[in-house]
C-alpha cells in the first residue's frame, strides 16, 4: 500500500512554544491531505482539510489560528501548532488522499505524539 | 444520530476462532467503504476497501457491505494474537472520511 510518513513520531515542548510536524506521501502524490487529532481510546477527530496550494479547511471549532496548516507541494503538508499549552498535548495524525494503487482511497502517517509540558 | 455507528468493544475471542466486525450507518450517500487496524500508539492501517454492495476477500479478511441495510462487516479467520488491535470502520461520501468509534479486538493465544 501507499506510505506516509510523519516527522517527528514524538515531541515534548515547553508551554508557550511552537512545534512543527510534516507530513510526508511517499510514493503517490496526495491532491488532499487531512490533519486529526486522537485522544486515548477515541476514535479519530478531523481537525482540517487541504489541497495542495490553497487554504485549509478547519472542522467546526478547531482554532485556525492555533493549528496553522500548510500544503506546499503534493507530497507535503505540515501542522504547525503556536503557542503550545497543556491541553494541546495529543496525538496528531496526519492522512494523504490520492490516486494511489489504483485506489482513491486515504492513508495514514504512523501520528505524532505531543505532549506540552 | 451518529452518521456511522460501531460497538467499542472489548471483543475478547481465542486464537484461531472466526471475529466478526460490524458498523451500521445512516447516511445513503456514502459509496466507499474501509476498513483500518490500528495498533496502539500507531496510525490506522488500511486494511480493506471496496465500493459497492458484496464481498471482498483478502487472505483471511473478508469484509462485507449491504448497502441496502446500511450495514457493513469484517470478518477474521484463524483469528491470530496478532490481530489484536482497534479496528475503524470507515466511509466516504465525497471528501470527507467518517470514522466510527473503533471494536477494539483482543485474541488470547
């Protein structure tokens, strides 16, 4: 199947700082790219779409400003969350759609654990 | 009304036994359908997909839709330690995927 990677697998940060994480598709090019959030034992909350290029879309509730995502190329898209606070502290994982395989069909990077200090 | 509806388990079953994994929905307007397994700390796999109402088989997994029903199923044969995992039902109309809650599966060797 198609693989996407996500970097890094892990981050700890200090309150009040910014923490990037990529999102990669490695052998297919992803029109759209999704960005969720999972907190233990719940299932997956999408938080924004993108397209390659243009502005993302943020689900109902979810701080644009706070969760800053850009879709630069075909192959990336990065999640770049500001002014980090406890509360952010979660799982990310980030989705690639494509024609891949054959298959129009999503897949998913390994996640990102952050936690805020 | 959730859109996609899915039993959170546990489902607790013996190694080699048959597992069957099911999501109701409510939403007509969905036309694929997957199926992921996620391992803890881990981002969901890709297991099965297909698009229309029927089977489709894949080694030991089958998954199985009835569109007419709004009902979706995987099943697992010679069910392994190994498949232990959540398991995430998944369905699309046009852009957006819709989860359900996850069955989180555990064989005992």
């Amino acid at each position: 199947g198609a693989v996407v990677s996500q970097h890094p697998s892990r981050v700890i940060c200090k309150s009040g700082t910014s923490v990037k994480i990529e999102c990669r598709s490695l052998d297919f090019q992803a029109t759209t790219m999704f960005w969720y959030r999972q907190f233990p034992k719940k299932s997956l909350m999408l938080m924004a779409t993108s397209n390659e290029g243009s502005k993302a879309t943020y689900e109902q509730g979810v701080e644009k400003d706070k969760f800053l995502i850009n879709h630069a190329s075909l192959t990336l898209s990065t999640l770049t969350v500001t002014s980090a606070h406890p509360e952010d502290s979660s799982f990310y994982i980030c989705s690639a759609r494509g024609s891949a395989w054959g298959t129009d069909t999503q897949y998913f990077g390994p996640g990102t654990r952050l936690t805020v200090l | 009304q959730k859109e996609v509806e899915q039993d959170p388990g546990p489902l607790s079953v013996p190694e080699g036994a048959i597992v069957s994994l099911n999501c109701t929905y409510s939403n007509s307007a969905f036309q694929y359908f997957m199926w992921y397994r996620q391992y803890s700390r881990k981002g969901p796999e890709l297991l099965m997909y297909t698009y229309s109402s029927g089977n489709k088989e894949d080694g030991r997994f089958t998954a199985q839709v009835d569109k007419s029903s709004k009902y979706i199923s995987l099943f697992i044969r010679d069910s392994q330690p190994s498949d232990s995992a959540t398991y995430l039902c998944a369905m699309r109309s046009f852009q957006k995927l819709v989860f359900g809650t996850g069955t989180r599966l555990l064989v005992s060797p």
